[in-house]
C-alpha cells in the first residue's frame, strides 16, 4: 500500500499504437489530476487495464490479470480499478466482468477517455461499479493532456475508427466510423512537438489513405503530408496503416517529395489468394496489390516494405496459401506482422462454418516464416557497408554496452555509443546485418 500523500497510478496497455496512444493520453489526465506513476502493483492507488479485443491471446491475458488483481483488492480496499479500451466496446465482455470480476470498479471504452476525471470521482461519492462505454461519439476531443512515452518522438492521431469492415476485425465495431482530425489541430500539435524538441512523429489511423473524407473542407492525406513536411524542427515523418485499395498517385507522389517522409510503407496484403482476399471483404485483387508494390519500388526504390499477413483464414486452401507465398516473394518484403487467423465473436468471418484446423494453420505459419526470413535477412544484407541516418532511441534491451535505434526505412540497429545521443539522429555504418536487425559503427 503506498504510504505517501502523492496518489500512485498503474497504466498496463494491450494492443497497437493506438491504445498506446489512448494509455499517453489516460497518463496524462491522471498526472493533471496530481496521480504519480509506479510499475509496482503493491503500491498504486489507482490500476488502469487499456485492453485489445484484436487477437485472443490478448484478451486472455486481461482476463488472467484481472484475476490476479482480487489479492490486491482485498490487501487494499482502497485501491481503484479500470478497465477500458476495444474489449470494453463489446456487450459480452462487460457482463463477463461484472459477473466474474466484481472488484473491478470502472469500465470505460474508447470513445470516452476524456471522462476519467469524471468517473473517478463519481466512483469515490458511488463506490460501486461504474460503467460507462460509448457507443460511437461523432466529436474528436482535441487537446487533452497527454504523457509521451519518449521525448523524441511520438504519435499523432490524424483519424480514429474505420469504414471498411474486413470480415475478420472488430475495429470498426469497436472503434466506430472513421472521423478526421481537423489539419489545423493536427499542425497545432505537431508544431507544440517541435518545440518541444521531438524530431519524430507517426500519424495514426486505421486506415490513413482515406483520412479526411469526412472533413468539410476535403483534404486528402497527401495534403496533409505536404503540410507537416514545413514545420520546423520535425525531421521524421512515419504513417501507419494503409489500405491498398486507397492508396493513391497523390500518396506516392507526396512521398518522393517530401524530404521527412520515411522511406517505410506498412501496407497490409493479409492474403494472396483473390478468392480469400474477396471472403475478406478487402476491396483489391492480387493482380492490383502486386501492380500497386511495383508502382511504389519504380517511384522510392530504397522503400522498405512491410505488411500484415493473415494465415489460416476459413477456407483457405493450399492453393490460396500458395498465392500468399507468391506475393511475398514478389514484394520482397523487409519484414511482416503474421498472424494465425483467430475467431473474433461479432465478426462474419466467426461465422463461417470453414474453420481452418490448427494443425494445418501452423504448418504454413512456418513454411511462411521461412520465406519471410530468408529475403529479410538478403535485404538487411544489402545494407553492410552502407550508412545509414539513425533517431537513436535506447540503451539496447540484450546489450547494455551498445545503444540502439532505427533507421530511416525503419530497421533496428544496434551499436557503440554514449547514452548522452539518446534522441539524436547520428550516422552509423552497416558491419553486420541480421534476419530482423542490423549492427553497425557510428561514423563522426
């Protein structure tokens, strides 16, 4: 139990940028309200669970945590629990909660992290469980304060939710429909960044190509690009996540002009296979996939190219998951997030009766992984001998003597330095290029 006058705060997030986006923003709300933070469950005063509804290993471990948390409760009366993020979004999961974890105190969801205050204060007048989600909210609340993770770079939301309804997500169910941030706000803090020395920043969207449709003075992405590429004192320009079927002349375009857009494109393919990619609902062919890869190599040919890639989708056959094979040898991809298809409850695609058995998803998994590891260790060996301009980020996690950082194209790179270049960008020279990281030598 903490002692101290000061109130302790625990924030533990699931999930991709944008939850940990949403967990600098609860940071932030907390530390206005006078909270500290901890890594030590024993002592906070306050524990948020920032939850993923994505993958089903994720939503085990909230369960798993939260289990573990009625020891705690029961040391320390006192002691508040949250509980928020995508799971919350889904009806099923908040009764789970209210029937088998009754010590938690507050549930919250995506759509109203400004609220916090508010239900932490209704929480300490109540003392029961309060809970609170949205459904979808149709304004963007700009300004709230927010804890950066670093000091050197950081993400900016540019749109929240999506349209697109891929048969396999619950993004837009959890998220709601896609809304735009207005380009003011997002150059009102991405100019607050550069003052206050931040050199990255990676816009955030679920799907970036279609950001700004919904504004009603219409600007596109590739506008928007051009637009961050003037402020001053931004030296790096990253994106994520791209829908293929939106991507535009405009977008490659505005990135061979513009000098801070990285030279790394995410750009989720999920499957080879057009019958699959259609079952999907992803809206493009292999045919304009590959068309589109090309397009993107002949216009920034030192591009680094990720993706995302679903194995194991219902109906899959081996001649689908041989397409898959084709497009990644194809692409040359410098890396992939592969995942084994998993049934998300609420989606079509739980529904279809074609289940892949689990025996056979991890057989490809592998083949996949094989594929994928020999052109990312032929393209990382590209490199050596090569210099490369590196945002130095960390002391390294397996080497304490070496720092480590990412390149342009984005790829980690280990090597020798003081821990006083931590947010700068240096030079370093590629010695020794791994599967998935580089080694090198600063060059003064």
């Amino acid at each position: 139990m903490n002692n101290t006058n000061q109130k302790k705060y625990l924030v533990v997030t699931w999930g991709c940028q944008m939850n940990e986006h949403d967990s600098e923003k609860i940071e932030g709300i907390l530390e206005s309200l006078g909270y500290i933070s901890t890594s030590d469950k024993e002592e906070a005063d306050l524990i948020i669970y920032n939850t993923c509804l994505v993958r089903e290993n994720a939503e085990l471990k909230v369960y798993g945590n939260l289990g573990e948390l009625k020891r705690i409760k029961r040391e320390n009366p006192n002691l508040i629990i949250g509980v928020c993020g995508c799971m919350m979004q889904k009806k099923g999961v908040r009764k789970v909660i209210k029937e088998k974890y009754s010590h938690v105190d507050i549930i919250f969801g995506t759509h109203n992290i400004h609220k916090l205050p508010e239900l932490i204060e209704d929480h300490d007048q109540k003392m029961n469980m309060l809970v609170d989600v949205w459904n979808d909210s149709k304004e963007i609340i700009e300004d709230l304060p927010t804890k950066r993770k670093y000091d050197f770079k950081a993400f900016i939301n540019i749109m929240y939710g999506c349209n697109n309804f891929c048969t396999y997500c619950i993004v837009p169910y959890t998220r709601g429909r896609e809304k735009s941030r207005e380009p003011k706000d997002i150059l009102k803090e991405a100019k607050r960044l550069s003052e206050e020395g931040y050199k990255e920043i990676t816009l955030l969207g679920q799907n970036v190509n279609s950001y700004g449709k919904n504004l009603e003075e219409k600007v596109s992405f590739a506008e928007l690009l051009y637009m961050l590429n003037d402020v001053e004192g931004i030296e790096r320009i990253r994106f994520m996540t791209s829908h293929p079927k939106d991507l535009s002349e405009e977008l490659i375009d505005a990135m061979t002009k513009c000098d801070k857009v990285c030279n790394h494109l995410h750009l989720p393919f999920q499957s080879g296979s057009d019958r699959i990619l259609k079952k999907m609902n992803r809206k493009y062919t292999k045919k304009q996939y590959l068309t589109l890869v090309d397009k993107i190599r002949k216009a920034i040919p030192d591009i680094a190219l990720t993706t995302d890639i679903i194995v194991g989708f219902p109906g899959e056959t081996e001649e689908d998951f041989e397409d898959t094979i084709e497009v990644v040898k194809h692409s040359k991809f410098d890396s992939a997030f592969t995942f084994l298809y998993s049934i998300r409850e609420g989606t079509p695609a739980a529904k279809d009766k074609d289940q892949i058995p689990d025996d056979i998803k991890h057989t490809r998994f592998n083949r996949l992984l094989e594929v994928l590891k020999e052109i990312s260790l032929e393209r990382n060996q590209n490199l050596i001998g090569k210099e490369v301009k590196v945002l130095v980020e960390e002391i390294s996690k397996n080497d304490s003597t070496k720092l480590s950082g990412r390149t342009d194209t984005n790829k980690l790179i280990h090597f020798e330095g003081n821990e006083s270049l931590i947010g700068s960008v240096v030079n370093v020279k590629v010695n020794t290029a791994k599967t998935w990281t580089l080694e090198g030598e600063i060059i003064e």
